[in-house]
C-alpha cells in the first residue's frame, strides 16, 4: 500500500511543466516558487514567487503594510480605511465568487413532511421578494462593495447572464398579491392576519457577520410597512449552521461561496441537495424542470448551448422564489503599488502569476 498523497514525495517536491520551478515549502509557513528561465511559453515577468502564511489576519495585514508582502487576496471592510491610507499599496475592486440571500424554508420546519404554512406557497414567496428594495438594503449594508445579486449563480461566471429578469421592488403588486391572498390587517395593528394567523415570521442571522446584521434590520422594517412582522434572531456562528443543516428555521440569511464551476448549484438548490440528509439545500426547494436544465448546462456541447440552458434554470428558480436573492459582495484585494498585475481571476488569483512583472527600478 502506498504513502498517502500528501505526504508522498512527489507531492512534497512536485515537478511540473509551468513557468515556474518548485524551490521549497515549509509546511504551515510557505512555498517558494523561481522563474523557469528556460520555459517553452517565455521567461516570467517574476523571478521569484513566495506565498506565505500567517497565523491571523492582523499579521497578513502588518506584513503588507510593512513591505514584506506585495499581495493580500482579501481586505475584510473593517480593514480599509488602514490600507486606504498607505500611498505605497492599492486597494482592487473584482467579481468575487460569493452572494448572500434570504434562504426560505420551503418545509414545516416542525414536521419535515408537510409545506411550511407561509413559504410553501409560490405566490407569497414572490409578494414577499417584491416587498424589499434589494438596491437600498445593499447600498446600505455595504455602500459601493457589493452589488445586487442576480440569483443563485456570480456575475464572475461567464454563463451566468446579468440581465436576467429579476423580481422587482414593486410594493403595489406585492400589497395586490397579499390582499388577494386573503392575508388582511383585520385588528389593525399593523400585521397582516389570516384565519387567526399571523403574517410573521423568524429570520435566523449569523452574529458576527456585521453586513448580515445591518441587511436584517432593514428586511426587517421593509417588511414591517408591508405588515409583515420579522423576528430577527441573532445567533452564533456555529448555533446557526447547525439550525441550518437540521433545517430548524423560517429563513436564514444565508451566504454561499461558491466553487469555481457553477456545477456546484446541484447540491444548493438542486433537488438532490434538498432530498440528501447531507445535502446543502437546506430550504428544501424541488423544481424537475430545474434539475433538468442544469444538468442540460453542464452536458452541453458548446459554450453558447451551456450559458441558454444556466439562463433557463436560473430564471425558473427566480421566478419559483425559494430565496430572496440580496447581494454579491466584491472581492477586496491589497497590491503593493510597485506589483504589475494581469489577469485577476477570481477564482484563481495565481493562474496568470507568470506574466506579472515589478519594474526593475523598483524591485527590492
């Protein structure tokens, strides 16, 4: 029986045939990548590559700003402001590969076989969706670094289209939709009430999660001028994971990052991730007609054939309303001024190292 792979020494001292040659790693630390000077696709604009590791933020961020680092892959908000003000790095702005929404539970949360006595309905679902201006909620919650989410899926896809048909912030429909289903203000207190039931439920959100916070509170008061009452529930990182795997919730605010094949939507809002106990389609939603364009998606022959069949999928589940889709926060990314980039993919920072460069006059 053979060593593990991790521990083999091929992948201990591996050897490839990029740009760059393997010089050391140093497990928990490092790895040092030097130029193959020698390589079929040219010499790299680099002469050496060395990816570090610290053991908390606050020290990632001190090497930057001490000028032993020429990149940090992501800024937390908090931290802007201090690398705003350093003349010598650059803040950049991209596509990230995370969105972050209003997950629905589709299923009685009490009795898993029966639909949950509000969100099993569609037309509810949508009136609520039309309730929120999802524009001022993002605006709000994160000013320029994020951007309204268009669905399950991140505009850094290139099959996701970012023109598709959203449901709209149109409180007048939504108030039509509401009073057509009966659900009426009949004690006037300011909540919506039907056979004795009240238009109220619990939004469940992580407490350290400060942009989750400040979106919940604004749902919250939108909702509550639609007579919608919304019990926010603040819970600990890990108390919520766990209300979400056990699927013991009305709605969460929820956050996907996502993997850098859109494939991944099979197990998050596929009908497989809601049927699996270690699935991650926590709000149960089962659309065949779903199921069956994605799948057409990831078979298709042609890139034009794979982005009409996402298009298609993605606007059923939109228009089906399982989630309250709300933003697609920006990647925030610190450069040392001296660093030339070129093509920041943001799902794999490192794949164009090679043809980054630091002017000779500037190199250290």
């Amino acid at each position: 029986k053979g060593p593990a792979l991790a521990t083999a020494a091929l992948a201990r001292a591996p050897i490839g045939t990029g740009r760059f040659r393997f010089v050391k790693w140093t497990a928990g630390q490092s790895i040092e990548l030097k130029a193959d000077t020698s390589n079929y696709r040219g010499r790299p604009g680099l002469d050496r590559i060395i990816m570090t590791i610290a053991p908390d933020f606050n020290t990632a961020l001190a090497r930057l700003l001490g000028g032993e680092a020429g990149m940090l892959e992501q800024v937390p908000p908090a931290n802007f402001a201090d690398v705003a003000i350093d003349t010598s790095v650059r803040l950049v702005l991209a596509n990230g590969l995370e969105y972050n929404f209003i997950q629905l539970n589709l299923v009685d949360p009490k009795h898993h076989g029966r639909p949950h006595p509000l969100f099993g309905n569609r037309d509810l679902r949508r009136a609520l969706t039309r309730t929120l201006d999802r524009r001022n909620i993002v605006r709000n919650a994160s000013d320029s670094l994020a951007v309204v989410a268009v669905g399950p899926t991140v505009r850094a896809y290139p099959t996701t289209d970012p023109t598709l048909r959203q449901l709209e912030f149109v409180p007048e429909a939504a108030r039509r939709t509401l009073d057509s289903l009966n659900w009426k203000d009949t004690d006037g207190d300011g909540v919506r009430d039907r056979n004795g039931k009240k238009l109220e439920f619990t939004l469940s959100v992580p407490a350290s999660s400060k942009s989750r916070n400040t979106m919940a509170v604004l749902i919250q008061e939108q909702m509550r001028q639609m007579g919608v009452k919304v019990n926010i529930e603040q819970l600990d990182f890990a108390a919520f994971i766990d209300r979400e795997t056990r699927r013991d919730f009305d709605a969460v605010l929820g956050g996907w990052h996502v993997e850098p094949s859109p494939g991944g939507i099979r197990q998050t809002w596929g009908s497989a991730g809601a049927r699996a106990k270690s699935g991650t389609n926590y709000g149960s939603y089962m659309n065949p007609a779903f199921d069956a364009e994605v799948d057409r998606a990831l078979t298709a022959g042609t890139f034009a054939d794979r982005r009409a069949h996402f298009t298609t999928a993605y606007q059923i589940i939109i228009d089906d309303a399982p989630a309250i889709w709300l933003a697609e926060p920006k990647r925030v990314m610190a450069i040392d001024k001296r660093v030339n980039t070129v093509g920041l993919r943001p799902d794999a920072l490192w794949a164009n190292l090679a043809d980054w460069t630091i002017p000779r006059d500037k190199q250290i």
